[in-house]
C-alpha cells in the first residue's frame, strides 16, 4: 500500500475531500480513495453527476496517507474496489 497512488475526491469549493460516514450515528469517517483516476470520476459520473464538476481528482502516494488521516482526523480509509456499484472496503487505522 505504501508505494501504491492513490486518487482522491476534493471539492473545488472548500477543499475537503470526498468521506463516507456508513454509520450515522457514529462520528467515525472514512477518506475514500480509489486506485485509478478514472475510478474516482466513474464514481462521480455513477453517483453524483449533478455536482461531478464540484470535484477535482487529486493523486496521493500511498506514504502519505497516513498524515493525511491525522490531518483530516478521518479514522480509516474506504478504498472503492467497483466504483459503480458502490463496493467499498473500509479499513480503520491504529491508534
């Protein structure tokens, strides 16, 4: 995972990436990646094609993902494993 790169969702408006909250009634978040860019815009253009033009794809190494969790407080991570479907594996980091 580590010398893999990933591809994330931001908004062009506030700059914040793209999560998913599968539990509401948790506070627990999840940043969600993808492995390929063309994943990420699948997944807009599937999912939310009335706003697609709100994000940017934004490419991360897999090295620096961690720090980006503790920036972002997110506790985990949701890889997309098929973009139109949506399948999700979420994976929460130790603390």
């Amino acid at each position: 995972m580590l010398s893999q790169v990933f591809y994330l969702l931001r908004s062009r408006a506030d700059g914040k990436y793209l999560s998913a909250n599968p539990n509401p009634d948790s506070a627990v978040s999840y940043l969600l990646m993808f492995r390929e860019d063309y994943d990420a815009l699948s997944y807009l253009n599937a999912h939310a094609a009335d706003v697609a033009d709100r994000f940017a794809v934004e490419s991360i190494p897999g090295s620096s993902v961690k720090k980006l969790l503790e920036r972002w407080s997110f506790n985990g991570v949701g890889v997309v494993q098929d973009p139109l479907l949506p399948n999700i594996e979420f994976l929460l980091t130790n603390n």
